[in-house]
C-alpha cells in the first residue's frame, strides 16, 4: 500500500482550497493500491487556510526545536505541523505502507525543496515537517516528480 497526499488525488485539500491532481496518482488511488492523507488537515487546520513556511532551517530543525512553522500573518503554527506529522506516520503505520508520495515544495509535505520562509516564492533544499519524521522512522518519501 502506497500513501499519497490528497491534493495529488485531486482533493481540494491545498491552503488556497484547491488541488494539485497527478493522473497517475489519482490512478493509484482510483485501482485502491493507494489511499490519501493530508498532514495538516490531520494536524488541525482546515481548508482554506492561511500559507505557512518554515522559518530557520527545515523540517528536521522543526523536529528538533531549532525551526518554526510560521503562518504569512506571523502565527506560530508549528505544533499544528508537528501533530500532523505524527498523525501521518501512525497512518503509515496503520496501514503497514511500504511509500509515502508527498507534494514537493509544502512545508508539511516537501521531500528535496520547500519555501525559504520568507513569503518570497524563493525554494531551498531541504524536506518538510511531516517527510522529516517519516524519513526518521525509515519511511521511504517520494515526491510526485519521481512517481
């Protein structure tokens, strides 16, 4: 079994309420060999909801209390990103899924870029709140590039 998240199956689960459909995920999920979760609904928010973007490093630096998940307004949202997080890998495990497919770029969900932190469009290497514990519990996380 395969976790992906929900913007990619066409859920319009996205900060702006929109979605990021991938046919070949929704494919996935349409022949059930893979099932949809979204890290920061399971974590609190809802749908719309205001951008948010690390701030001071990644998502292993939000784990490890060096970083913050900050919303464009200033509000300090990391534990909401931190719950979702852990909601995602008791999912995870839950299922016994063996590959977890994450929007690229999210600060929940990026696994090779997310935004600087910055509110500038600008990205960074680095991995997102919830891919960083994921990887951490030696959960293997692709992005929908290398789907």
């Amino acid at each position: 079994m395969i976790l992906i998240s929900a913007c990619l199956a066409g859920l319009n689960v996205r900060y702006n309420g929109t979605n990021c459909i991938d046919d070949r995920v929704q494919k996935l999920v349409s022949e059930k060999k893979a099932i949809t979760v979204c890290p920061e609904l399971m974590g609190g928010f809802s749908t719309p909801r205001e951008p948010a973007e690390i701030v001071g490093g990644n998502g292993e630096d939000v784990l490890d209390g060096k970083a913050t998940v900050i919303e464009r307004s200033g509000r300090d949202v990391t534990e909401l990103y931190i719950k979702g997080a852990y909601a995602t890998l008791q999912k995870v495990l839950e299922v016994g899924a063996t590959q977890v497919v994450l929007k690229e770029n999210s600060p929940s969900c990026g696994s090779a870029a997310i935004y600087n932190g910055e509110f500038n469009g600008m990205k960074i290497v680095g991995e997102g709140v919830t891919t960083a514990l994921l990887r951490r519990n030696n959960i293997v996380v692709l992005s929908e590039v290398d789907v």
